[in-house]
C-alpha cells in the first residue's frame, strides 16, 4: 500500500509540475500572439487586400487559448492536490475543448502560410499598387493599404518589387497606367534616397545604374515575418498541445485512480 | 627608304581613329537594369568615331523600322514630316534625333564614366508637332535599327553602319500569373496529422474514463445491496445467539 501511495504522489507532483509549465507556456502564448496581432512590420494590409487573413485570426485565437490554459492549469493543480474528483473532471472536460481551439490555430496558421507565394503578393502589387480608379469603398481602402505599405516597405527594407525592379518592366500595372514607362521604368521609391527623401540621381535611377536604384526584390522582407508569425503560432501551439497531451493523460488516469 | 615607305604609310594608319563607317552602334552595359524597357532603350555614346571629320558637324541619332533601312536617304533632313517623330513609324519610318556637336563626344572616353544615350526619355514633346526632333518613347516592341548621321549644315558628311536591330520587351498582362492553389509543406501535413491522432486519444481517454465512472456507479448500487445480505445474516446470527440464550 505504501508503494502505490508514493507513485499516486509522484504522479501528483508530475501533475503539478505539468500545469505549471502549461500555465507559463498560456501566458507565453497569449504575449506571442498579442505581439503577432499589433503587426510590428505593418504588413497586415497586404494581407487584408488577399481577403485571407486567416494567419491573423490564428493569432487571435492563440490570444485567447492562452489565457484560457493558465486559468485551466490553475485549476488543474487545485483539482491534483485536493483529488477533487470532479473538478477533475471539469478540467479535463474543458481543457478538451481548450485543445481543440488551439489545434485548429496551429493547423489554420500552418496552412495559411501555405497560401503566401511570391506571385500572390507580385499579383497583387501589380494590380493594386497605385491604382487610380477604384470601384468601392472596400476596394478604395485595399488599395490605399497595399500603397502605403509598399512605398513604406521599398523606402525601409531599401528594395524594389517582389523579385526586383524588373517585375515592373516584365507585367502590365495599374501603376503602368498612370506613369508612363519611360518617366517611371519603375516606382520612384526604388531610387536611392538622400537624407530628405528624393532621389540621389533620378537619372541614374531611371538608367538602372546600380548604385542608384535598389535592384532587389522585397519578398524576403515580406516573407521573414510573416514566416516567423506563422511558425510561431503553429510550432509553439503544437509543441504546448503535446505537452498538453501527456499531462491530460496522466491526469485521466489519476482521475481513474481516485477512490472515494 | 623602300622599306621605310610602306612603313611609314602603316604608321599613318594606325594613326588615325576608328573609320567611322565601320562602328556600328550599340547597346551599353548590360549591367544597367534600365538597358531596355518596354518604350525605352540604352545606346553607347560614339566616342571617338566621328574624330576625323572635318568642319562644324553636329551628329545625329537616327531611328528607323528595319524596313527603311535599305532605301534610307540621307539627304532628307531632320525637321522634315518624314523624319518627324511625331509620325512615326507609319508616316515617317525613321526620325532623327539626340543632336548634338563632336565637343559632347570628347574622345578618349574616360574609363570610369558612363557615357550613355538614352533613346526615348523625352515625354513632354511625345504629341507636340512644333518639336520633331523629339526623343519620345518608343511607340511599341519594335525591332529597331539606329545609326549615328554627321551633318555639316544640311549636307550629310559622315555615317555609321546600321546597329543590329534592337527589340524592347514586352510586358505580359499580370492577370497571366499563375497563383497556384495551396501546395500543402509537408510540416503542414505531419502537423495536422499528429495533433489529429493525439485528439483522438484524449477523446477515448475521457470516453473510457466516463464508461469507468459510469461502472463504478454501478459498482456502487450492488454496494448498496450488500447491506441486504448484512441483515439476512444478522437474522441467522439471531438465531445463533437464541440458543446459548435458551440453555441458560
């Protein structure tokens, strides 16, 4: 007898020891996603303009499951130490149904970063960058957005385009139709800028003189955060649903082991 | 002095510059990124092909469709309706251009500069009639072919060779690219997949705990028949206690 009750304290203590860590890693998730969500880089009007921000949504969700796992695991290491059985149960109950919200997270943001290739963003830039003449308010607010951010992002990340300079040479451009080619081969913010923000050599920009324009491409700059967002929802989710696992199990069969 | 003679006639030779009618012109660096756009392109400066040229020359850019090249005149001048840019390339199949004296050609080119011609930068005279000797943008893909013309006054002096013909490019429409549907990464995948089987397990876990939790319910209920059997015994121990009673 003596045996048993020193294993149903070591499960205990393991118990405890689980929901700590579940508690601290709700707390890290919640402060990950609440940084993903306040788009230090800016770049969610690119996102808004593909009308999927699904990435987002994940994030906020993440927001709330972990908070919900701190408050869980609080009551998780109630229910261990005082063998309440049926705060036990409430637990795992809920805790369940914490697991499936974070799953779907971790399996949304996954895919969704899936779905941001080079030549989504190159279509997009194409079509909406500096476009004149817009149909609706919805449409208006789009392409204000992806303005914005794309001369924000090429005077910053000092780049041009999403592969370089001559993905505006190679498509037509809503930007072709207002600035003609040879006044405008490409955006004048992909020219070098002095300290007051005009170009160095508007000539040489125009020439193409390496030195005077930036001959890069943005997607890396475009594709560094949002890779970084998107794993860390879904990776950090997962490993957290793993942990989760091996605690809730270990919490079943304490609960099994309960005697009245 | 025989000798001397051929001699000295190839050291007057080599003397002189390049013969302007063999240069051919053509495109600089392909280092420029703005070599060749769709209405615009880039042309080297003749620097040191017109040197031997005597008189007060001012060198000109011709542009032309590769069909003018053979019957192209050099007498007509630049400002004429046929050599307006303003008509071409289907009233005027050439136009002349980019005029300029030998003293913007200084030879010999400095190494480190680049010394460019832009053909096409100009778009404020694209429409304007008083101006053809405009450098408009190109008004299509072409192919082109330039030469490089020296007029003394109205008078052609000298010439270059035709360049080989030149097309600019082409942009494609962007609604021509291919936005895949989601390619699933094989992390995607091996996530879904373990988080669905280890979901899977918790919810057997809480369906076997809630079976177990149901048996041991009725577990209870023959606990509580046991106490039954308790009192059929306590009868029989009755009787037992009767007896030794009854002897006493």
């Amino acid at each position: 007898m003596a045996k048993s009750h020193d294993g149903i304290h070591i499960l205990q203590g393991l118990l405890v020891f689980g929901n700590v860590v579940i508690g601290m890693c709700g707390i890290a998730l919640t402060a990950e996603c609440i940084f993903f969500v306040s788009d230090p880089h800016g770049l969610y009007p690119l996102l808004e303009a593909t009308e999927n921000d699904d990435i987002y949504a994940a994030a906020w969700i993440g927001i709330f499951v972990g908070f919900a796992l701190f408050a869980l695991s609080i009551i998780g290491i109630v229910g261990v130490i005082k063998s309440n059985k049926t705060l036990l149960l409430v637990y795992i109950i809920l805790m369940l149904i914490t697991y499936a919200f974070e799953m779907a997270s971790c399996i949304t943001a996954a895919t969704h970063r899936d779905f941001l290739t080079p030549n989504l963003f190159l279509k997009q830039m194409l079509e909406r960058y500096q476009k004149s003449e817009t149909e609706n308010n919805n449409d208006k607010w789009m392409t204000e957005g992806v303005t914005k951010t794309w001369d924000k992002l090429m005077l910053q990340k000092q780049c041009c385009g999403v592969r370089g300079p001559s993905d505006w040479q190679e498509y037509t451009s809503a930007f072709r139709v207002t600035h003609k080619d040879a006044d405008f081969p490409w955006p004048h913010n992909c020219c070098v800028m002095d300290a007051r923000g005009s170009p160095v050599n508007l000539d040489g920009c125009k020439l193409g003189v390496p030195g005077y324009y930036n001959s890069n491409g943005c997607y890396d700059a475009i594709s560094g955060p949002m890779n970084t967002h998107a794993w860390g929802v879904a990776w950090f989710g997962f490993a957290i649903l793993c942990w989760t696992f091996c605690v809730l199990l270990g919490t079943m069969f304490y609960w099994s082991r309960i005697e009245y | 002095t025989r000798t001397m003679l051929p001699l000295l006639l190839l050291l007057l030779a080599m003397a002189h510059g390049q013969d302007e009618s063999q240069y051919r012109p053509k495109l600089a660096d392909p280092s420029l990124g703005g070599l060749k756009t769709t209405s615009t392109f880039v042309l080297e400066q003749p620097r040191c092909v017109f040197d031997k040229v005597q008189g007060d020359i001012v060198i000109w850019l011709v542009v032309a469709v590769p069909e003018a090249v053979p019957r192209f005149n050099n007498s007509v001048g630049p400002g004429t309706p046929e050599r307006a840019f303003q008509g071409f390339p289907t009233s005027a199949p050439a136009y002349m251009t980019l005029n300029t004296t030998l003293l913007n050609y200084p030879c010999p080119k400095p190494p480190r500069d680049i010394t460019v011609l832009r053909v096409g930068s100009e778009t404020k005279c694209t429409k304007d009639k008083e101006r053809p000797t405009c450098n408009g943008p190109l008004p299509g893909p072409g192919p082109y072919q330039v030469k490089f013309l020296a007029l003394n006054g109205s008078e052609p002096v000298a010439e270059t060779s035709w360049s080989e013909p030149i097309t600019l490019r082409t942009a494609q429409p962007f609604s021509s690219i291919p936005t895949p549907g989601s390619g699933h990464s094989a992390g995607m995948i091996a996530l879904t997949a373990i988080l669905s089987i280890l979901f899977a397990i918790l919810l057997a876990g809480l369906l076997a705990m809630l079976v177990f939790w149901g048996s041991d319910t009725c577990g209870g209920t023959s606990t509580f028949t046991k106490p039954e059997m308790v009192t059929v015994q306590r009868y029989n121990t009755h009787h037992v206690y009767d007896q030794p009673a009854a002897r006493l």
